[in-house]
C-alpha cells in the first residue's frame, strides 16, 4: 500500500503527533510532528538504540550535554545510543516534520 510521508500533517500548538511507519525487532521509523513544541526543562533523551533523523521541513535545534546543533530541512544527524540530548526549539511558525529511525 503506497502512503505519503506528508499526509496526516497535523497543527496541535499542545502536543507533538507521532506516526509509526514501520517496526520490526530491529528497527522503528517514525514521522514526528512538531508545532513549536520542545523538550521539558531537565529533561534528556538517553536511549538505549541508535536514533538517525532527517528534518522534512521546518527546522529544530538539538542540545547536547556541551554543545547545540541547527538542523534545517535537509539536515540530517545520528545520535548514538546513550547520548543524552533534547530538543531545544522547533519552528513556531510552521510544522517541524522529522523522520526518526530508531534501531
């Protein structure tokens, strides 16, 4: 059944939408919606699988423990299992889609 990664784009300013595309025992690829949406304060992703996102459209700033990272669509990086890291800023203006690859 052929789906279109841009369907189902969804503007909630009070919670991201997440939409599994796809998991087995190795793999999960996700689209996640974000509408100017961040991480909590204190708050750290530190999760046990690799996770590989791309930004579709929009753009989204990434924290580390010791550094930031713009990313703009396009732009894609592979954050290593255990690295904490949070989503500091996505567009406020329009929808931030992303396409996560957990594996």
């Amino acid at each position: 059944m052929k789906k279109n990664v841009f369907e189902n784009i969804i503007i909630d300013k009070k919670q991201e939408q997440f939409f599994e595309l796809l998991k087995s025992d190795n793999i999960k690829i996700e689209k996640i919606v974000s509408n100017g949406q961040s991480s909590p304060v204190n708050f750290w992703y530190e999760q046990e699988e690799n996770e590989f996102v791309l930004i579709l459209k929009g753009n989204a700033v990434l924290e580390y423990e010791n550094s930031e990272l713009i990313l703009n669509e396009g732009d894609y990086v592979n954050i290593k299992a255990f690295t904490k890291h949070r989503v500091k800023y996505t567009n406020q203006t329009q929808p931030t889609i992303w396409l996560a690859v957990f594996y």
